[in-house]
C-alpha cells in the first residue's frame, strides 16, 4: 500500500478537503454515510475509503441524471381520471 492509501485523517482534517461544515461530517459519519471509524471517540477517515466513497457519489449522480432524462413529461405523470374535467384558469363552462 502506498502513504496516501494508507493515510489517515481527523475531522477538521478531512472536513477542510471535503469543503464542508465539521457538524456535517460528524452527522455524516454517525449515521454511517460515510466511511470512518472512531479512535479513543473520535472519529477518522482513511483516505482511500473516502476517495472511493466520493468516486461511487458520483455515479450514483450519473446514473440519477440518466433517470430523470428517461422519464416522461409531467403532464404525462398523472393522467386525468376518465369522466373528470380539468379546468384551467380563466375557463368558464
């Protein structure tokens, strides 16, 4: 394993290469979205695991962009129930 793999960072560390609040990246790790384990109660985050964690972010983006292309109109989402009207604004009977 080379260093970087094997390096290891704090939470003010890791916070300042995430550019994010601290408090976000505690709530982060406590509810295990992040990768980190906890040394004598406080928490750390091995570099690797995290480059890879950013790198899966990122596809899972991809493929949520792939998704929202692939759906249809909003118009198309919800149909008008058979034997409903739908009035528009300004439309008089």
């Amino acid at each position: 394993m080379t260093a970087r793999q094997q390096a290891i960072c704090t939470l003010d560390e890791f916070a300042a290469y995430l550019k994010v609040g601290k408090r976000t990246l505690y709530r982060l790790a406590a509810h295990g979205d992040i990768p980190a384990f906890k040394v004598g109660g406080t928490w750390r985050f091995r570099q690797s695991e995290i480059d890879r964690w950013i790198n899966d972010q990122i596809q899972a983006g991809r493929k949520k962009e792939v998704i929202r292309t692939d759906k249809q109109p909003k118009s198309a989402e919800h149909p008008v129930s058979p034997g409903r009207a739908v009035r528009r604004r300004g439309q008089t009977d």
